[in-house]
C-alpha cells in the first residue's frame, strides 16, 4: 500500500504529466479560431453590418494577444490562480454575449460588446502562458519540441471544439457561444492543479527521446484524423451516430498521451542522476573550449578568486569525478551567493542568454528583431487566416469552410514541425534557432505569391504553404525568447511579444488588404457588365441602402498578397540578421552539445 502511495505521489510530480494536462488544456484554448461560427448569429441576432463585426473581429484579436497582466500574474500568483483567473474570464465574456445574444440579457452597445469579446477571448492568454511557462521550466533541455506541441495544440483547438460542436448541434445556432463560455472554463479549472512547475530538469530519463517521438506520432495522427473527417462529413452526409462515433475517436487519440506518465511512474525505469541533469550534456573527460565557455557563464557572478579555486579542485580530481564535481560545486556557489556568503559583481545589465525583465529586454535590439520579424512574418499569415473567406470567394471556390479547417490543420502541423526541426538545428548544429523562422517566412513568401497568381490549385497550395510558415512561428520565436533572455520573467516577454500579431494584421489587413479590396470592388460595381451594378441598385431601392460591394477574381487580393510576400522577404533578412548577431550565444549555450555528439 505504501509503495502505490509512493508511486501515485511521483505520478501527480511527474513532468509528463503536466505536460500531457497543458496539451489538453492547450486543445480548448484557442478560442479566437471560433469566432468566424460565432460571429453570424451574433450578426443577425443584434442586426450588425460586416462593419460592426469587423470591430468585434478586432476586440477579438486584441484579446488573443495582449497578456501583460496573465504575464504578471504568473510571475506573481501561483500558476492554479492565474488559470482560475483566466476561466473566470472567459466564462464572464462569452457568457455575457451568449445572454445578450439569447434575449436573457439587454442589449449592449456596440463598443460594450467589444469589451466583452476582449474579456472572454483574453481568458485563453491565461491558459496559454501557464501552459508554456509551466512546461518550459520542467523541460528546459527541450523547450523547441514542448513549445511547438503546445502551441501546436492551441492552433488546432478551433478544428477539436468545432467537431465537438458537431455532437452537441442544435437548432439553436446560439450554443456555439454557449459551448465556448462553458467548455474551456470547465477544462481548465479541472486541470489547474496539474499545470506547474515540478522540478522536471531533475526527472530526465533515457527515454525522453523516446516520449517526444510518441507525442510527435500522436500529433501526425490527430491531425490526419481531422483531416479526414473533416473531409468525410464535408463530402457525404452522415447519421449523429456516426458523428458521435467520429468524436468519441477523436477524444481518445487526445487522451492517448498519458500513458507516459502513467507508464514512467509505475515503472521502474531509472533517472539519469541529479548531477548529470545539471550538467548541459555529456563532456569529453578533457576540459573543451566549449565546456570552459559554459563554465564561465555559470559562474561570471562570482569572484575571480573563487574561479580559480573551483578550476584547481576539478582540476585535482580523476576526470571519472570531474562531472559530479562541477555540478556539486554549481550546486554550493549557488546556494552561497543565495546566502549572501559570496560577494557578486555588480554590472550595468544581464547579457544574452541571462535572465532578463521586460524592460531591460525591451532595450536590446535582439528583442526587437524578433518583435518586427514576427510582426511581418505571422501578421501576413494571419491576414490570410482572418480573408480566407473572402479569397476563396473572389477566387471561385465552392467549400469555403474547407479551406479554413486545411490551414487550422497545417498551422498546427507547422508549430509541431517548426518546434521540432528548429530543436535539430540548435542540438545538432549549434547554430541559432532563429534560421528555422527564416525559412518559415521563406516558404511562406512563396504561398503569397503562389495565391496571388492563382496559380493551379492555389488554395490547396496556398493554405499548406501559408499555414506551415504561420504556424511555425509560434514554435520557434518563444523558444528562441526563452533562450535569448532568460525564463525568469518569460511570461511577461511572451507576452509582449505575442502583441507583433495583431499588429501585424492591423497593418496588413485593416490598412492595406480592406483598402485594395474596396477599391476593385467599387471599379467591379461601377462596371454596366457587372452583376453587382444591378443588384446594388435592387437593394438600394428596396431598401434604402446599398449592399456592400463584392470583388471577384484573383485582381482581389493580389497586390495585397504580393505586397505580403516583400514583406516576407523583408522578414527573412530580420532573422538572418538575429543569427549573424546571435551565433556566439547559441555556440555557449549548445556548442558542448555538439562537440559531445561528434567525439
């Protein structure tokens, strides 16, 4: 009885286990990828124009980006509040809309409801940087593939809710906004508790390469899941047994992953010794360049004379000891500066690769690479995600909604990818993480275009192109933060940075793709010709108004797409010049990796 007491207590400390708790946390946090099925019963329900719900498309966007206070409120409260606070939110905001829009409320003005949007979508920043500071700090090591399988799992949620939506349709189009105020909040209360940190850079074993290539099977098979039920439901039509069925399938794919931690815990697998956890990697038994690198940013707080004194006892030891030695004496340097025994040095700032706050990041020019080339990188991307609609309709395609599932599935598949192939170049290569975001912002410079000219199939290549580069943005660039400037404060820098998106698609789609498309629309309208000439003048007499002009054909959205695709380029040259700047860092902080693979 003791010993499954024992076993049960390592289960609830396990690292697995809050990770496999934030990817189902993660799979209903993506709330904001809802909004295009909650905005039309909103539209008809409160007699809005496209106009109003632009303003409520953009209070949901502000929302899904601005987490300074989730931010703060994970470095200052323990992470279970922060997402008891974030539910609260979330349950407010759309609970609210959900009684307005149902007649079990009064009526609200339009910048009321806006608040509201803002309120419940900005619930699910809350989920998000819990999730990923959470996971980051209890696996340090491999903060690529966790960051990409989080936020992987957050692009997908829309796909997840929308099928659970499926099982649960009703004749009141209503509950879709009731299923968002209640559904995630329920989720993310049940897993508040499981969300934290643990200590999980002392629970490394030999077989978390093993675990990574489980969770990466997973995440390939719910995707092609998805895919092909989404196809399936979209081409034939199917009994709610069926569906049920279908959706059953899908939460057990979803709840696979803990067999992980359940097997890890209830095993008797060894872990790799504390002492060697601490260590980067496994060294050569000589002292290497790279070794007495690291060694010194351990250490650069201490004395001078301390440093000569920790190199001549590690210096005395058989180098059999010498590992267990260094990190013996990590261990007590740290613990004596904690106590005030060692005195530091005192210096203008922390260097790359160190701790940073938001306001000592904020003067790096490191920093804002990263904030401008994400802000042209993914906030292209989005301008696509958000016109969607609208392009497949100038461009003549019947299913829009498929189009709009095939990018939600490979934005996911690109943060899983992004996360993975960006982990390969830092352990394998040493080189800077941020060549991967370049060669997102590549790939998707050649899917603006390829859209832009409606080339053969350009949405269907389009949406793999755009959606792979989109989303491996969310993957790489908080590694890469983390990396640069420390987890200490990684909240609140995530946070901030995350805010380049709904810029990006402030300057892209509310300046420049609505501009451009108004105007082909008015010159299409004007035309004798054209279909809309004469039903705007039915509409007008009817009913006082003219309808909204629509644009047909690929001159839409194509200075718009080709506009994105420079800037896209521009956004290659921005991370290319954050790897020139930050090769040394990443040679410090992987190079013993490397030269460790190689001997």
């Amino acid at each position: 009885m003791g010993r499954l007491q024992e076993r049960v207590r390592g289960l609830l400390s396990n690292r697995w286990l809050v990770f496999v708790a934030a990817m189902w946390l993660q799979s209903v946090a993506g709330i904001g990828y809802l909004f295009g099925s909650m905005s039309p019963v909103i539209k008809s329900s409160l007699n809005y124009n496209q106009k109003q719900v632009a303003r409520l498309g953009v209070a949901k966007d502000l929302g899904d980006s601005v987490g300074f206070f989730a931010g703060s409120l994970c470095e200052l409260l323990p992470l279970w509040a922060a997402l008891l606070v974030g539910a609260l939110k979330n349950l407010i905001g759309y609970g609210w809309v959900w009684l307005i829009v149902t007649g079990r409320a009064p009526v609200l003005p339009l910048w009321a409801m806006c608040v509201l949007i803002f309120v419940g979508t900005n619930g699910e920043t809350y989920f998000n940087t819990a999730a990923l500071v959470s996971c980051v700090q209890n696996f340090p090591k491999s903060r690529g593939p966790v960051v990409g399988i989080l936020k992987g799992f957050a692009g997908l949620s829309g796909a997840i809710l929308t099928q659970i939506y499926t099982v649960i349709h009703s004749p009141d189009h209503a509950s879709i906004i009731f299923m968002v105020a209640v559904g995630p909040t329920m989720v993310a209360i049940a897993l508040m508790f499981f969300v934290r940190p643990v200590g999980g850079h002392r629970q490394v074993r030999p077989t978390d390469g093993t675990s990574f290539t489980f969770i990466y099977s997973v995440c390939l098979l719910l995707a092609a899941y998805l895919m092909g039920v989404m196809l399936v439901q979209d081409l034939v039509t199917l009994s709610q047994t069926v569906i049920t069925i279908f959706t059953t399938i899908l939460f057990v794919i979803i709840l696979v992953p803990i067999v992980i931690p359940l097997a890890l815990s209830f095993s008797a697998e060894p872990r790799v010794p504390e002492e060697e956890a601490l260590l980067a990697e496994p060294q050569k038994e000589e002292p290497t360049k790279s070794e007495t690198v690291v060694h010194e940013v351990i250490f650069s707080e201490v004395e001078s004379e301390v440093e000569d004194e920790k190199a001549k006892g590690v210096d005395l030891l058989p180098a059999s000891e010498r590992q267990k030695r260094i990190a013996q004496l990590q261990t007590k340097l740290v613990q004596a500066a904690a106590e005030g025994a060692v005195r530091v040095k005192r210096r203008r700032g922390p260097h790359r690769g160190e701790n940073f706050t938001l306001l000592q990041a904020l003067i790096k020019a490191d920093f804002w690479l990263i904030f401008f080339s994400l802000l042209l990188g993914s906030g292209s991307g989005l301008t696509v995600i958000d016109n969607l609609g609208q392009i497949s309709q100038s461009l003549k395609y019947d299913n829009q909604h498929i189009f709009v599932s095939m990018i939600s599935i490979w934005n996911f598949l690109g943060r899983v990818g992004g996360g993975y192939f960006s982990e390969v170049v830092v352990r394998e290569y040493a080189y800077p993480r941020p060549v991967a975001m370049a060669v997102a912002q590549l790939i998707m410079a050649v899917g603006h275009v390829y859209v832009a000219f409606a080339l053969p199939g350009a949405l269907y290549v389009g949406t793999v192109l755009i959606g792979l580069g989109y989303g491996a943005h969310w993957a790489i660039v908080p590694a890469a933060a983390s990396e640069l400037f420390g987890l200490k404060n990684f909240g609140a820098l995530y946070n901030f940075i995350t805010m380049a998106n709904p810029a990006g698609s402030l300057v892209f789609s509310g300046l420049i793709a609505s501009t451009i498309y108004d105007r082909e629309a008015e010159k299409q309208a004007h035309q004798p010709n054209s279909p809309w000439h004469y039903t705007g003048s039915i509409f007008s007499s009817m009913f006082g108004a003219e309808e909204p002009p629509k644009c047909e054909g690929s001159i839409c959205f194509f200075l718009t797409l080709v506009i994105m695709s420079g800037f896209c380029v521009v956004a290659v040259a921005l991370s290319m010049i954050l790897v020139y700047r930050t090769k040394s860092v990443y040679a410090y902080l992987y190079g013993n990796s490397r030269t460790a693979a190689v001997s």
